[in-house]
C-alpha cells in the first residue's frame, strides 16, 4: 500500500453500469415483483461492492461487472425476445 491515492472510478463504466442496472429494473417490474424483490438485494450488494472499490479494491468493480452480466444473460436467456420474427 504504498499508493495512498485513490483514482476515480470511470465515468463512462459507472453510467453504463447504471444504465444497464435501471433496464434491468424495468424489464424485471414487467415480470413480477418477486422478482424484482430479489433484484433489489442483488443490487444492494452490488453497492456495496462499488463502495469497495473508491477504497482501492478494482478487483471487486470487476466482479460486480460479471455479476450484473450474468444477471442480464439469465434474465435475457428466460424472457422470449419481443415481436419476435
């Protein structure tokens, strides 16, 4: 720990992560709340380990960036696309 200098988080990474985060949501409120219960903890979590991160730990904005892909992937991957060919 000789850095005591914490470097910014990217713009652009955390309004995509936002973006996708608010879709999510929407796309979610259309299913049915329960799941959407379970999307709020995620999120909670997801926070935290945001947080982590404007501590110095990058490795955890990395991890919660393929934890919210994979959560996208899942929720894509059961929901038919709409108007559909």
């Amino acid at each position: 720990m000789a850095n005591n200098q914490q470097d910014p988080l990217p713009a652009d990474l955390m309004n995509e992560f936002a973006n996708k985060m608010a879709k999510l949501i929407a796309e979610l409120k259309q299913d049915n709340q329960a799941e959407l219960q379970s999307l709020r903890s995620e999120i909670k979590e997801l926070r935290t380990q945001l947080v982590d991160v404007k501590t110095g730990s990058r490795l955890n904005l990395a991890r919660t960036w393929d934890e919210l892909t994979a959560t996208l992937l899942a929720h894509e991957a059961k929901s038919p696309p709409e108007g559909g060919p």
